[in-house]
C-alpha cells in the first residue's frame, strides 16, 4: 500500500513537470541573451587629437581689492611696573611714518639715552678732529721727504694709536646706543608709514592694559589690488600685469614689495585704470606669461609616459589599436585641463592630427 502511494506521487509530479515546464526553467531565449558591454574606449581610456598651437605657462595669483597697507600696534611685552604713558593719536588723524604713536613710562630710560648719546657724540667729535690731526701730520711728513728735512713721527705714531682707540670706543659707546634704542623701541609704537588713524583703544583706566592689545590702527588712504607671493622675483616694482574681477578687467602695475618672511612677500599693485565699479574688498586674478612656445605640436599632459630616460606616447591607429612611440619634447606644463595649460610641446615623434591615448 506505500509503495502504490509512493508512485502515484511520483506520478503526479511529473505530470506537473510537464504541464508547468516553462514555470520551473529559464526560457531558452533568455539562456541566450549575452550581457551588454560597454566599448572599450568608453572604459578605459580617453582619446586627444595631436594639435597645433601655443604652449603657455603662466602664473597665476588670487588677489583682493582694499587697503594698500593697513597695520594694528600695539605693545609686545609691559613690565609691572610700566604704565600706558600716554596715545599720541585720534581716529581720523592723518599721520606720517616714524611718528610716534603711543608711548609707555619711560622711567629712567630717558636718561640712559641721552647719557648714551652724549658719549657716542663726544667719541664722534673727537675721531674728527684726531683725523684732521693726522691728515695734516701726513702731509708735515711727506713734505720734509720732499725737501731733504729730519722728520720726528712720534708725534705721527701717538696720533694714529690715539685714533685706533677712539674708533673702538665710538665702537662700544654705538652698541650701547642702540641697546638702549632697541629698549626704547619696546616702549614706543612707531607708525611705518604714512595714513590714517581707523583705530584707537578707549580706556577708563591705564591699569587695564594689557600685552597684545590692539590700540591703534593705521592703514592707507588709497585701496589698490593686494596678494601674497613667495616667487617676489616675478614680481618687479613697476611691472605691468592685468587683473580680471567679475566688474571687469583692469590694469595695474606693481608699486610695491613688503617682505613678510624669508620666503613671502605681500604685493601691492596699483590700478592705472580705476572706476565706479571698483568696491573695497573685491576680488580679482592676476595671470601672466613666464614662457612660451609659439605654433608648435602638442599634446595633452596626460598622454605623456616616462620611459626610462625617454618620453613616449601611445598612439591610436586606423585599426584602433595601441602603438608605442618615443617623443621628444620641449616645453612641459602641468595645469588644469580648463585652462588649456595642460600641455607639452613635441618636438618629434607624432604628427598634427594623430589620435593618442590619455589617462
């Protein structure tokens, strides 16, 4: 009895195998069907034509429209027993460089400088008149030479030893000058240039001082482009360059280079063609050729390979192939393929129209 069970199971399954097939299996149109592929081209490379044309390299620098200078003082170090002696200045002063700005106590520095310099003054005095001395006790010299005379230069000797000391001491009494300057320094803020006062601290008592604080701003009465560079050689005073804003394009040329480290340096251009459209802190670009090679065949940087001590490119022929050549090249530029900087001269090896391969 479980064995006819078992068979008629079996039996019915298979029935519904057979009405249902297309159910259970893949059609076999589908088994057929190969994935799409995309072109090898479209995955893997991209292509550029070989041209004719400028390789250009540039520089290029972001720069903003304000202030040509524009300086905040205030007191490095205050001792305790300093005070805010008195601020010089008002806002909307016009001021000129060198003059003093702010000052603290002095104290007994005063005193020191004055000292300092009466002694530096009589060391000049008197290595001025030696020298006068000496010019002539030269000439009593060479004059008895000339004329057959018994000349006596102890007096010649003393006088020359007498200047040798003084210079040592005008040497010392100098350093000592400029040590008590240097403290001087310390206690005073110095305009560097010549503008205008847009700043001055407020204060309800002086014991509120303290190192660091702001109390006086200057800044120049003119605006003119401003940007940082660390190649200031590129940058020569009176130098010509365009800068282009979102108001338009405007000529300007370098007035000035400030030294901010070793190796940077804050430019000032001024505009030669300014206008209504010009707003404080507006931002402009300046771009300028440092070197160029005019009409000549290039290729993107891109498909550019180093052999060794060889350059190459691969070139895509009529079969669609890949076909290595050496090159030789000339001008190399790497930059942003927007820019059409992105580009190296060849001097040999492919030809205006070719097709090669870039990564």
């Amino acid at each position: 009895m479980k064995g006819k069970k078992i068979k008629l199971g079996c039996t019915a399954m298979a029935a519904v195998l057979l009405l249902g097939g297309c159910a259970f299996f893949p059609e076999e149109e589908e088994l057929r069907k190969a994935p799409i592929v995309s072109s090898l081209e479209e995955d893997y490379f991209r292509t550029a034509e070989v041209k004719t044309g400028d390789v250009v390299e540039t520089l290029r620098y972001y720069c903003d429209y304000r202030k040509k200078k524009s300086e905040s003082y205030s007191f490095a170090k205050i001792d305790q027993d300093t005070y805010l002696e008195e601020i010089y200045v008002k806002q909307g002063e016009t001021v000129k460089a060198g003059m003093v700005l702010a000052q603290l106590s002095l104290g007994s520095l005063e005193e020191e400088i004055k000292e300092a310099q009466e002694a530096y003054d009589k060391c000049a005095e008197s290595m001025e008149y030696t020298s006068a001395m000496l010019g002539f006790e030269r000439e009593r010299k060479k004059l008895a030479k000339d004329y057959g005379k018994k000349y006596d230069d102890e007096y010649l000797k003393s006088l020359e030893d007498k200047l040798e000391r003084l210079e040592d001491e005008k040497y010392l009494a100098e350093l000592k000058l400029n040590e008590i300057k240097e403290k001087l320094s310390e206690r005073q803020l110095v305009a560097e240039f010549d503008g205008v006062v847009t700043f001055v601290k407020k204060f309800d008592g002086w014991h509120w001082l303290r190192a660091g604080e702001e109390l006086v701003k200057v800044e120049s009465e003119g605006c003119g482009f401003v940007t940082v560079t660390d190649m200031p050689e590129t940058f020569n005073v009176g130098r010509e360059v365009t800068v282009t804003t979102e108001n338009g394009i405007y000529d300007a040329k370098v007035e000035e280079l400030v030294e901010l480290d070793k190796k940077r340096s804050t430019v000032i251009l001024e505009v030669m063609n300014p206008n209504d459209q010009l707003v404080e802190n507006m931002k402009g670009q300046i771009v300028f050729e440092v070197n160029s090679a005019r009409n000549v065949t290039y290729v993107p940087y891109g498909a550019l390979r180093v052999m060794g001590d060889q350059y190459a490119v691969y070139v895509l022929n009529k079969d669609g192939m890949r076909e290595m050549r050496y090159v030789e090249v000339g001008m190399i530029v790497k930059g942003s393929i927007e820019s059409g900087e992105n580009r190296v001269e060849i001097k040999s090896g492919v030809n205006p129209g070719e097709v090669v391969i870039v990564r």
